[in-house]
C-alpha cells in the first residue's frame, strides 16, 4: 500500500490481485544467497505455483581463472539445494558475454576516464531485468528478485499523486493524464540546451497501472539506488517479494524455513566480484602505473600509488600512509596524481553543487517547466550559493514535496535542489564524497524517481 509524506487520497496496489495469483507464471532469480531463497519460499506460500528458478551465470570465467578463484560453483550448489527443498525446477542461464558487454567494459571505461562506476545499477537494468528478461520475457508474467524495495501500483484511471505534479504530459485539455496515460505515454526529450533530457517512458498498454519505486522500510538493506535506472516497462512485470520486510525478519523467515542458506553470510561488494577483491579485479583489466600522492593544500608529494583508477572521490581505505586519517579529493587523470587531504571530512571541504547528466527516470518523465516550478524546492541559483531563497528553506510548506537524493547506496538521504535547464543539483548542507561518475538518485519521500550521472567537469578533481 502506498504510504509516505505525500497522500495522493487514491488507492494504491501492491501485488497482483490474490485470485490470478495461482494461474500465474513466475520466473525467480535465485543468487545462492539468503536473500533470494527467502522471496522464492514467501511466494510459494502466498499460493504461487507456477515458477521457475533461475540462477544467472555471470561470472567471467577467464578472469576468474586467472584470479585462482571459481565463486559461481558454491553459490550453485546452494541454488540447487534451496530449489531441490522446494520442488520448484532450476535453469542455469549463461550470461558471461552479455555481462561483459553491457557493464564490465562500462566499468572498466569508467575507471580508465578516472571516474567512479556503479556497476550494481547497470547491472540491475541491463542484465537481470534486461538481457534475462528479454530472453525469456515471452514465456512469464513476472520476475521475481531478492531485492530490498517495494513497488506500488496505481490503478489505471487514478489521478496522479500530488508529489509527481508536472509529470508526464499533460491532456489536449490542459488536464494531468491518469496513471494509465502516464505510465504508457512516450514524452519527447527536452528542447535544445536542457541538461536533463526528457528521457522515454514506457510504452504499453493503456490499462496498466503506474508503477512507484519505493524504498525498503530497512533504511540499511534498501537497494532502491541500485534500481533507479529501471523502467516503467521493467517496473511492470517484476515482484519484490521481501518488500515489506527488514533484513532480520528475513533472517527468521530463513530459520523457520529451515532452507539451505539460512546460515549463508551476505554478499559484499559489486555484483559479479563474489570473493574476488575489488584491486584484483581493477588491476586485471588496467594494470598498475606508478605515480605521486600529493597533498592538496600544499603541493607537496608524501608517497606512492600504483594508479589512479584504484581511487575514488572520498575515499579514506587504502592509501598507505600514516600521519592519518587521509581523504582523496581528487584525482588529475593526465598525470596520473592522486590529490589527498587531511581536511575531506571538514564542514569547508563538502561539496555543495555538482551537475547530473544521463537521467533516467522510473516514472513518467516530468515536464520541466513544471518540475521546476512545482514544488521540487527551489530552482538552485548557479552560482553555487545556499541562498535564503534556495537551499535553506527546502522542505517548507505544505503542498511543497521536498527532493532528496542520495549520492551512494545507503541509509542517507540530503535534502536537494534541482534546475532541470542545467542539471545543477544543490545540497542542502554539503557531501565531501562526490564522485563523477556517481549517480545522484532522487526521491520524493520514499519513492524514487531516477537518476543521473554526476558530472566530471563540474566536481573538483584537483588542487582547489
């Protein structure tokens, strides 16, 4: 059910109608891990009993040769023994090529330009509710993940909510489309000179409902930042079966169904790594160049690195040095320096602007004179500056639906500004871990509404 700051007073749906449940087709998307086992076993007694399990092979297997390490085969032999319990069939679907295709070579680009990839993002909308699902699309109604979020279904014929005022286009009359013609309608991109494009929404039929990403209830588990790049075509056939519920209900559910993987530690780091070390991975592709740490405030070089793709905006881990704690806080790609600071973490330090570029939305793309106007804070000035009429006074009145956004996966949401002409996000407050390359997601509430690229040109990346 819908829930959140801003009441739209219209009924909202969260799962396929109870009496359609068990004539449906279900593909689950099973990791090995805790997490997965869990939503398959939920909708097996929510009275689904058409699925299919699917574990996706995704691993490269030269590079993991290369690394000494197999990781793929234990997750398996755990799908396999959560499913054989079950009674539910499992199909091993290799994807290595795509993978690599679609998000390694993205990642490896990334860090070649001295930018800091999100991999997670792209592989949730390029792969498993992409490749995957154009594969096999045609022969179920839904996907079902793992993940920690919800989605809520606006009914066809529902009016907007009141915090997606200036979305979607509007009628020949001058009125807002219902959920229906929002969530099928193609708006064009933006006029000449708009920073955030109008990107397509979702194409389909005219009964289907608008459907709202939103975050999970455990603040720490919620994966809705890895999912901002999905569409409402992708939102539309896919189920979050652990939606509602935090990692430790999820935990108990393992124990009282006594499955496989109940005991089975959660899996860090980026999608396709496992066990593998994000330097090992990095220097497999990229190798090691030697250059200088300088310190930023006085230009004076203290020690070593061995490449500036190994370091992000932000980062405190892994520098070497002593004297500590030491911060990155930029990076000069050309001469391959790595600028450090003892001072990232000072309020004089954050960074309260930087420009997004590449949005995507998960609802109806707004229409920008509109967005600009309609609540969304205010239009951030561009100099930079939190003025009393900008950033400061944000989440003000009634009516007036604060933008947040968050700027890494994780429980911390920051007040912000957008100017859609521009892309210029402002802060209220400040970040010292802005990192192009990042995506900047933005939320209304709970509910996220996409997200953007942050932009290299217009974050620090080196001295000053």
């Amino acid at each position: 059910m819908y829930s959140g700051d801003a009441n739209p007073a219209a009924p909202f749906i969260s799962a396929p109608d109870s009496g359609t449940i068990a004539a449906m087709k279900i593909a689950v998307l099973l990791s090995g891990g805790v997490d997965s086992s869990v939503a398959l076993n939920l909708l097996l007694r929510q009275g689904y009993t058409d699925i299919t399990a699917y574990y996706l092979k995704i691993w490269l297997e030269d590079e993991m040769a290369y690394m000494g390490s197999c990781p793929w085969e234990e997750d398996l032999q755990y799908a396999e023994a959560v499913c054989d319990q079950a009674g539910v069939p499992l199909k091993v679907l290799p994807l290595q090529q795509q993978y690599y295709d679609r998000v390694v070579s993205y990642a490896i680009d990334e860090l070649r330009a001295g930018r800091t990839p999100s991999p997670d993002i792209f592989c949730n909308q390029r792969i498993k509710f992409g490749a995957f699902w154009d594969e096999l699309q045609e022969h179920y109604d839904y996907v079902a993940t793992g993940h920690y979020a919800r989605i809520d279904r606006l009914p066809p014929g529902s009016p907007l909510p009141p915090f997606l005022a200036g979305f979607g286009e509007t009628t020949p009359g001058g009125a807002s489309p219902s959920a229906g013609e929002a969530a099928t309608r193609r708006a064009p991109h933006g006029g000449q000179g708009s920073a955030i494009p109008r990107e397509p929404s979702a194409a389909g039929a005219a009964d289907q409902p608008l459907c709202l990403l939103r975050r999970a209830p455990d603040p720490v588990k919620d994966q809705s930042y890895f999912l901002s790049h999905l569409s409402q075509d992708q939102l539309q056939k896919i189920l979050f079966p652990l939606g509602e519920y935090t990692k430790a209900q999820v935990r108990a559910f393992a124990q009282e169904f006594d499955l496989p993987t109940k005991d089975r530690k959660d899996s860090q780091g980026i999608c396709f790594l496992g066990k593998i070390r994000y330097p090992e991975f990095v220097g497999h592709y990229l190798g090691e160049q030697d250059g200088p740490l300088v310190e930023r405030e006085t230009g004076t070089e203290l020690g070593r690195h061995k490449g500036y793709w190994y370091f992000t905006i932000g980062q405190r881990q892994g520098i070497g040095l002593g004297n500590g704690p030491w911060y990155v806080v930029g990076k000069d790609v050309a001469q391959n320096i790595v600028y450090i600071s003892h001072s990232s973490h000072r309020d004089e330090a954050k960074r309260s602007s930087f420009r997004i570029e590449n949005m995507s939305w998960t609802v109806p793309a707004p229409d920008m004179a509109g967005f600009a106007a309609g609540g969304w804070g205010r239009q951030a000035d561009e100099s930079g500056a939190d003025d009393a009429a900008g950033v400061a006074d944000m989440p003000a009145a009634s009516g007036n639906y604060p933008l947040l956004t968050k700027l890494r996966h994780g429980p911390e949401l920051t007040p912000c500004s957008l100017n859609p002409d521009t892309g210029l996000v402002q802060l209220q407050g400040g970040d010292q871990g802005v990192a192009p390359g990042q995506f900047s997601v933005l939320y209304a509430g709970e509910y996220c509404l996409g997200g953007g690229r942050i932009c290299a040109d217009e974050v620090s990346t080196g001295q000053g």
